[in-house]
C-alpha cells in the first residue's frame, strides 16, 4: 500500500489528532492559524486550541488579492498565479508560526486549508438559470502541503456545493459538533466580512437546526475607512462612526433589495455588497456626498439591522443567548446597536463556551478536517436541505 495512505489510516485511527485551522475571510486582515488537538468525532469531538495567532496580510498581498478579489472582469494571469503564491505564503506563514511555538512540523499531523475566498457566485446571485451555484477559494492545497510537509486538506466548500449546498456558511457543522447543547437554544453569531449565524435547538435535533448568511458585517465599514481615512484598514472601536449621525433615508435605501426578503438560507458575499451598491444608494436617496463620519454610522447601522430583521423573520421577539464572533464584535457601535434593538436577547461571546471568538472560523475548519478524517457524514443525516450530509476537504499528500 501507499505509505501516503498508511499514513492517512493511522491518523484517522488515532484517539485524538493535531490539527492546524487556517482561516482568511472576505475583510482580507490576514490568515488566522489554530493548532487544535481533536479528540474524537461527531458529537464526542472535544477541541482544545493549544496556540492561535493572526498573521497580517501585509499591503502588497492585499494589493495582488484585490485584484480579482469580488471582481468580474480580471486577468486571468493573476488569478492563475495568485493559487499558488497563496498556497506558498499561507504555508510559510505557517511554518513560522510553528517555529514561534517550538512545534515541530512532524507533531501536527494535518493542516485544515480554507484558502482566500476571491469570489462567491450562489444562483440566487449570478441569476443564470444554466449555472450552479458557485464559490472560489484560491492556495493550492498541494503547494500547502509539500512546503510544510505535513498532510493538508482543502477546498471545503466545493463539496457543499456538489452535495446541493451554496458553498456556505460552513460553520453550521463545526458549532453543531461542539456548541450545541440540550435544553438551551443557542445562536452562534459571526460577524466577519459578512455576517451569519447558526441556531442551535435545545433539542439538538438535526432538523432545527439553520444556518444562513443575513447581510454585511465588516465588509463595507472596511471598504470606505479605507477609503476615506487611510492608512486606517478599519474602523477600530467604531471611534469614527461615532463621530456621525445615521442617514435614516440612505439607510432605507441600503436596505431596499431582494436579499433581504429572500427565503433562508441564503449566502451573499462582496460581489453584492460593496461600495458600488452604496454609492447607487445614495444615489436614490439623495445624499451622494454624505460627510464620511455619517456615512460609517449608517453602515454600522446597516450591518445590525441586517442582523436584527433576520432574528427576527426567523424566531419573532427572540429571547436567545447570542454568542458573537468575528472582527465586528470588537466594535463597540455595532455591538451596542444590536443590543437596542433585541433587547430581549443576552449578548455574550464565544469565550463563554471555551472558544477564543477571533479563533472560532479556524477552529472550526480543523473540526471539519478532524471529521473527514475520523467522523461519519451520517452525523449530519437529516438536517436542512442547504446542509447536506458530506464529508468535506479534498486530500493532498506532503509528497
């Protein structure tokens, strides 16, 4: 047999494995790494996160990303390049990470590859009858492994979409195995470039469960700090939206389109949400030169009112426990907003159920590659349709 395969049984077998989460998200701060050991599978899978850091993205990787980053008009010379450069930049960046920890590469036995989301395409979205649903993930999964020299796996979303799925949120599987809980509803909300949640029933029954995209989180507050206030990436505490005054008009505006009145669940991503979609709200709305500070108050209220119509539409008057995650739960305006209007609901973070929040998407992919690994996909048989039943993560051997 394969050494490689030999390899792969022993791991598989073990009682518990280390397992390195990557995760880069749509707001491009940089790559978030997690050494986990796993132990178990399914609903015994128990994760402890030995180390986390984030690297940043420094500028000039910004720069090649954004290029084709949510754009449909590209080279396709950069977009070629860009796989394995990224490949190549997130397995250096791991192996210093490893180098700061005093790990070995030989004492993790698999890295957990997101990759760079460049562009998210569900039906509802691109509106071509012909087409399936669609997402992209750029750095190669081989070119991580062979740098590293330890096994990896990747590409998680594309068997989601395979299965009937749009590729996302993916975090439903990860909050199920390890935050569900009997007798107590929980939602697990993120708050990234875009911002999602998963519901947990009390009941822990795979049929109540929901996960759905709701809107931007970081996303569009990222776009215009920067663009207005550089070198400033974001906006850290909300310290400028606080300066300004919500545009109800404009705010109206941002709110008036299909998304939002669609069916759950749903996934949206950059392509839909960005500063060209503000800028024709504004236009309809009648404030195409709105002061900067005003204009991160709306957004700011954009992003939580996307949020709260969607709680809402799904339990009406929510009385929940909200564990938050993501860039946005650092911003104090965002946080505070979403409090005022559910105030029924207690807002909490994930720190509360043993999980560093700004750690939890990272997490969560290693819980995904512990699966593929160790787990059954009938752990998930007979939940939502958007969530099928798969195990995710395509394989790509050190050598």
């Amino acid at each position: 047999m394969n050494p490689n395969l030999l390899h792969l049984v022993r791991i598989a077998q073990q009682p518990a494995r280390r397992i390195i989460g990557l995760m880069s998200g749509t707001s491009l701060d940089g790559l978030d790494v997690a050494l986990c050991r796993c132990e178990g599978s399914g609903l015994h899978t128990r994760v402890q996160v030995e180390r986390f850091h984030t690297v940043p993205y420094p500028e000039e990787v910004k720069n090649e990303i954004r290029q084709v980053f949510a754009k449909a008009d590209i080279s396709f010379e950069q977009l070629c390049l860009l796989n394995p450069w990224i490949g190549h930049l997130h397995a250096d960046m791991v192996l210093d990470c490893l180098r700061q920890w005093q790990v070995a590469p030989h004492e993790v036995d698999c890295i957990a590859s997101h990759g760079q989301t460049v562009y998210h395409a569900p039906s509802h979205q691109h509106g071509r009858p012909n087409f399936p649903n669609a997402t992209l993930q750029l750095g190669d999964g081989d070119h991580v492994a062979v740098r590293t020299g330890i096994l990896t796996l990747s590409d998680f979303r594309q068997k989601h979409l395979a299965a009937g799925g749009e590729g996302a949120p993916l975090a439903v599987y990860g909050d199920y195995l390890l935050f569900s809980k009997e007798n107590e509803d929980r939602i697990l909300l993120n708050m990234g470039g875009i911002a999602n949640f998963t519901y947990l029933p009390g009941s822990r029954e795979l049929a109540g469960i929901f996960s759905t995209d709701v809107g931007p989180g970081n996303t569009l507050l990222d776009a215009f700090t920067q663009h207005y206030f550089p070198p400033l990436s974001y906006d850290a505490d909300g310290a400028l939206a606080t300066q300004g005054q919500v545009h109800q008009a404009l705010l109206t505006a941002l709110l008036d389109h299909p998304f939002f009145q669609a069916d759950f669940p749903k996934t949206t991503g950059p392509e839909l949400f960005n500063k060209e979609y503000v800028r024709r709200a504004q236009q309809r709305s009648g404030c195409p030169t709105l002061p900067p500070y005003d204009l991160l108050a709306t957004l700011t209220q954009f992003s939580a009112e996307g949020i709260v119509r969607a709680l809402e539409r799904c339990f009406p008057i929510p009385h929940l426990t909200v564990y938050a995650s993501g860039g946005g739960m650092h911003n104090p305006v965002l946080m505070a907003a979403l409090s005022q209007r559910l105030p029924h609901c207690r807002f909490t973070t994930t720190d509360e159920l043993g999980v560093l929040p700004d750690a939890k998407e990272a997490v969560l992919f290693a819980v995904l590659a512990n699966e593929a690994l160790a787990g059954t996909p009938e752990t998930f048989q007979g939940g939502q349709p958007g969530n099928p039943a798969v195990s995710m993560g395509k394989i790509s051997f050190a050598r």
